[in-house]
C-alpha cells in the first residue's frame, strides 16, 4: 500500500494493519 522512508517496520505493519482493518470496515458499511 504505502511506504514510508526512515520509518521503523513496526510502525509501517501496525499502519497497513489498521488501514486494512479501515478499509474493511468501510466495505462493510457500503454493503449496509
């Protein structure tokens, strides 16, 4: 998705993590 330059990889993990859970979240609704 995204990468971001002199970023620890934690921190880029939990932020594809939560843009995952995010996007998830946001099809559910749609399909509401």
């Amino acid at each position: 998705m995204f990468h971001f330059k002199g970023v620890p990889p934690s921190i880029t993990k939990k932020a594809k993590f939560v843009s995952k859970a995010y996007f998830r979240k946001s099809q559910k609704q749609q399909r509401l």
